[in-house]
C-alpha cells in the first residue's frame, strides 16, 4: 500500500447558507472576504472576553461599595444580563470575594476598635454592651483575638533525670 494514498489532505471549509466550499476553489476576493470574516471573529471573540473580564472586575469593585455586600445587587450595576444567575458570577470569582472579604474585615477592625475606645470613654452610654460584642466579634475575625497569658511555675527549676540504661 502506498503511504501518498492513505494520507487525507483536510482542505479549509466554509460554510455558507448551509453549503459547504473548499476554500482553495474560492476567487481571490472570496478568499480575502473570508480571511477578513475570520479576522473579525478572532477580535469579537477577544473583545467578548475582555468585557467579561471588564464585568467581573466592576462586580468586585461594587461589591463592597456601593451594592453593600449584596451580589445581586452588584450584579445589576455591573451591567450583567438579568437572566445571567448571580451564583454564576460568584462562583467564578469565589476566591477574589474571599480575598476582598478579608480584606474589608481587616478595614473594618480599625472601626471596631475605635469602637472599644468610645466605650472606655463613655462607659454609660446605651447599647455599650452590644457594640463591645461587635466589635469583638470583628476583631476576632480580623486576626485580633484576644491572648491569654498562662504562667508557668515550678517548685524547683532544675530536673534531673535517671541514668540511662544500656541494655
């Protein structure tokens, strides 16, 4: 069997109005339409996945500004479809909510701790229980959990141990 007949020369094809052509059967201006059709749909699909990318960053950045905290209603001002799902988005971009969720927290430990400092100064204002609990509560998720101190002691600093045995 002779190599040159099992090999199959895949010829480009386009599709057009439900018919297929071979590009290589096309004229030249044929040719150069295609190419510039070709062209314009590598760049709409790289726009397409830049507004995306777009759409995703102006979610994240609305997210804990304007919209609050809320993803649908970040959703809406960053323009997304309203038939898109909301936990389409914040599935993709799980681990960017995460990391900004930290990092408000972190902003927000500074509230919580001028916080504390009001209440020392004004020890009888109303609701001072309830803002130590929040701001505690704040602060522990923030990394600034409370240390306890555990002293040790002994009777005698010194231990001595047996002679080793060597069996």
């Amino acid at each position: 069997m002779n190599t040159e007949e099992n090999k199959i020369e895949a010829s480009p094809i386009v599709n057009f109005e439900d018919k297929e052509y071979k590009i290589e059967d096309l004229s030249n201006t044929s040719k150069y339409f295609t190419s510039q059709l070709s062209d314009l749909q590598i760049k709409e699909s790289k726009l397409r996945f830049e507004l995306d990318q777009n759409k995703q960053q102006k979610f994240l950045d609305v997210l804990f500004e304007e919209a609050k905290g809320n993803p649908v209603t970040a959703k809406k001002l960053a323009g997304y479809s309203h038939d898109l799902a909301t936990s389409t988005i914040t599935n993709a971009l799980q681990e960017e909510i995460a990391d900004l969720t930290k990092k408000f927290i972190a902003t927000t430990a500074t509230k919580a701790a001028y916080s504390l400092a009001e209440v020392i100064d004004n020890p009888t204002d109303l609701g001072n229980k309830e803002r130590m609990i929040a701001a505690k509560d704040v602060l522990d998720r923030g990394g600034f959990v409370k240390t306890d101190k555990v002293e040790v002691s002994a009777a005698s600093p010194l231990f001595i141990l047996p002679p080793k045995n060597e069996n």
